[in-house]
C-alpha cells in the first residue's frame, strides 16, 4: 500500500494551515461478479478499484478530497489542496503537533479458509449451476430462477493525526438466488442471499443447493398461501431475518449523526426505558466472520461490542470519531464509507437483538388468531419517529397456539420504540441475516440479527378477514 513515512509527511502537509484532525484513507479493492439467467451464465465480470480519501477537520466543517492516485506526489498535492481549502474559509491556523503513528491494536480474527483468488470462474460457475438445478427440482411450477454469485477483497490502510495507524483484509462472498413460480394466472417469487465475511468456505455449511431449495421453498408456499389477515394481531417475528425491523425502526435512531441533529425518538434518553424487561441489543463488528464484520472500522477503531440496550435500559449509541468528539464520548467501531471516495459516517455493523430463555413453541401456545412472520423484506421507516411499514416475504397464520396455513400480502405497521416496549418473550434461537444498508447515499455491508420475538400487537395489513 503506502509507505508509512508518506502518510506522516501527508497529514503534516494537510494540517498545514489549520484544522485539529487530519486522515488519510487508503483502499485497493477486488471483485468478482457471476449471474446466471435461464441455466446460462449470461455475465461474469472482474473488477479493481483503489485510492485514497483524505479529509481534514477543522470545527464542525469536514474538508475532503479523494484521488485514485497512489503516488506520493499525488498524495501530497491533494493535502495540499486541503490545506489551501482550510486556510481560504477559516484564515490561517495554528498547525497541531501530529502524534507519530502507531499500529493499532485489533485483535478481532475473521479467518478465510477458502480465499475468493483461489476458486476458479469454472468452480464459481459450477456453484451457480448446482444452486440452478436445485431450485427447479424443487417444484414443476419453477418459471425462472437467476442465481447471483459475488465475493470480494479489500484491503484498506487508515492513518491519522491522533497517531492512529491501521491495516485491515476484508474478505465477502455471496450468493444470491431468486426463484419465480407460476400456476395458472398467479405468479409468486421469493431469493435466498446467504453470505459472511469470509471465502468460499460459506458453501460448506451453507452449499448452493440449500439456497436454491429455500427460494425455490419459499416461492412455492406463495402458490397455495391464503390471503393476510388484517386487524391488530399478536405477532410472533421469525429469529434472523426479523432483525431488520429493528435495524431500520430503532437501529438508525441510534446512530450518533441522528442522535446530533435531534431527529432520533432515543435523543438524551441514555438510562431510560425504552424497550420491555428482558430485552437487550448490541453492534458488534467482532463477532467471527459474520456480513458485517471486520477487525478494524473505517477510521481505525478496534472492532468491539457496542451495548446499545441492556435489559430495556438504553446505554448507549454508534459513533464515527467526529460524532464522539462533538458529543464528548468515546468512539464506537461504527465509522463506515461506501469507499475512499466517501466520508465515514455512523453506520450499523452486526447490530442484533440478544438471545433470552424462550422457545418458539412458548411463543406461539396462547395465541388464538396471529400472524407468524418469519420473514421480512424491504419497507419505508421514518427515522425520526420510527415509524415503519414492511413487507413480510414469508408470513404464515397462528390458530390456537399453532402455525398453519401460509400467508402473502402480510405488512407489518407500527412504530419501532413502541414494538421494542410491546416485546412480551425473547428466543433463544439467535440468527443472523446478510444485507446492505443504505443511508447518505452511501451503501455497506450490515448484518441484522435476532432470536423469535413475541409482539403483544401489530397492525397487520392484508386483504383476508
């Protein structure tokens, strides 16, 4: 990458005339991309991207610029354009005594077994094919079915004038498989997107053909399943894919930038109830190998648990370092970018509801008429109340304490902080789905978790009775 006596002479030039933090980010990524449509591959590209993103600091005012030039001459001159931008709006400053780098200490592991560079397109395209071949197997109604494969690697090199000075290697792969059905004039589709922070190792405890079956499954069901109920209704949420409901009802109100411009329901309540007895929640980029992982962030902070709710109490919230520091907190690992063409912003990792002492079966015994949702899609949340509308992509009726006939058209309506206080029973059956979150313009990998979640009550939106 770059040479870490290039970096000090970089953040010297930057901090030339004035601003009280400087950074340089330094990214080199490489990627693979597969699709298969109608059993052919119809498409399968490489791709390399690097440079740096440096930025200065200097109040409340952020000062970047990016190159995708390596050199140090084209490193040094885009410093120099910072500087010259700082000096233009605030006037010369004083230059702060820069802290000699030193590597930071991270100790979170995400081994890759099976590094991406070591399969062949041969064995990449074999692995779409066989998650192919699965899903039609599955049901004679099988229309379509598109397999997706993607994996990447980048390597970034982070350094600052706080004497931070961090290396990471983040491996993802992923695959992607939607599936169509049709019988007579009703069509249905579902996917399966299984992916880690890792290698091709995913595909031995999580092969293609159990993705192409789960899709293939789940598109099927739709076929025979009765229309939602509408009403207010008990709702049992289905453990890993249930996650994001909280990511996006409650996750992004505890972002720090959110917290900041006061447009968060969580806002000064650190110490207060804000969810049901038993109910605790974290963000961890440490924990081995999952979508959202990595041993260091964006800006060079060690991957470590955040606690965001213990025991219904809220403690605490998801910074980047610019958000700590105008906050007078300690930095969590939560500053992210889209790549170094982008500034870290506060952004979710693996942010998860923790596991408690219930079974599914508890759940579910007492419940007369509800809706089991055992899986979400995509919906709308208004981040500053937390209000949310979502889909349930896999959704089955609950009729004296049992799950029976499969539901579609199901959407789930309620207010984040409210669903987190009407949370009666916690599983123990903790799983961990892969997406990407996008906020800012700006999109990364996040993990959402939970275990099975008893809601005393949502709004259920469907055309059944």
């Amino acid at each position: 990458m770059v040479d870490q006596n290039v970096l000090d002479e970089v953040l010297g030039v930057a901090l030339a005339h004035g601003g009280y933090f400087a950074e340089v980010f330094i990214e080199s990524k490489v990627t693979d991309n597969l699709r298969l449509e109608n059993h052919k591959i119809e498409s399968f590209s490489s791709g390399r991207d690097r440079g740096a993103g440096l930025r200065v600091i200097s109040g409340a005012a952020t000062y970047f610029i990016h190159t995708d030039i390596l050199e140090p001459a084209a490193l040094l001159a885009s410093a120099k354009e910072l500087a010259i931008a700082v000096k233009a709006q605030r006037g010369a400053g004083h230059s702060p005594v820069l802290t000699r780098l030193q590597p930071v200490n991270a100790t979170a592991v995400h081994p890759v077994a099976i590094p991406p560079d070591t399969v062949a397109q041969a064995a990449k395209a074999d692995l779409a094919r066989r998650a192919d071949a699965e899903a039609r197997r599955r049901s004679k109604n099988i229309q379509q079915v598109t397999v997706m494969l993607a994996d990447s690697v980048q390597d970034i090199q982070v350094a600052n004038s706080d004497g931070v000075y961090g290396i990471d290697k983040r491996t993802l792969t992923r695959i992607f498989v939607f599936a169509v059905t049709k019988s007579g004039e009703r069509v249905e589709s579902a996917h399966e997107a299984p992916g880690i922070q890792g290698g091709f190792e995913l595909f031995e405890t999580f092969t293609p053909e159990k993705a192409g079956r789960a899709a293939a499954e789940r598109a099927q069901m739709l076929l025979t399943a009765v229309d939602a109920p509408s009403g207010s209704l008990p709702v049992v949420l289905g453990n890993g894919t249930g996650g994001v409901l909280f990511h996006e009802a409650s996750g992004h109100g505890l972002e720090a930038d959110a917290i900041r411009k006061g447009a968060s329901v969580f806002a000064g309540r650190i110490g207060e109830v804000v969810a049901a007895p038993g109910v605790s929640a974290a963000d961890d980029p440490s924990l081995p190998n999952r979508w959202g992982s990595f041993a260091l962030d964006d800006e060079g902070v060690p991957a470590r648990e955040t606690l965001l709710i213990e025991n219904g109490i809220l403690r605490g919230f998801m910074y980047d370092l610019l958000t700590a520091r105008l906050a007078g907190a300690e930095p969590t690992p939560n500053g992210r970018r889209q790549s170094f063409r982008h500034v870290p912003i506060p952004r979710m990792t693996n942010t998860y509801i923790k596991p408690g002492p219930d079974t599914l079966e508890d759940m579910l015994s007492g419940i007369k008429k509800g809706l089991y949702a055992k899986a979400l899609g995509g919906g709308e949340v208004n981040p500053a109340t937390g209000d949310y509308v979502f889909g349930v992509t896999e959704g089955y009726l609950i009729e004296n304490g049992a799950i029976t006939s499969p539901v579609r058209g199901a959407v789930l309506v309620g207010n984040g902080p409210q669903t987190l206080l009407d949370i009666q029973m916690v599983g123990s059956d903790l799983d961990f789905d892969a997406g990407m979150c996008g906020k800012a313009g700006q999109s990364v990998p996040a993990g959402t978790g939970q275990p099975s979640l008893k809601i005393k009550q949502l709004t259920v939106g469907g055309t059944g009775g």
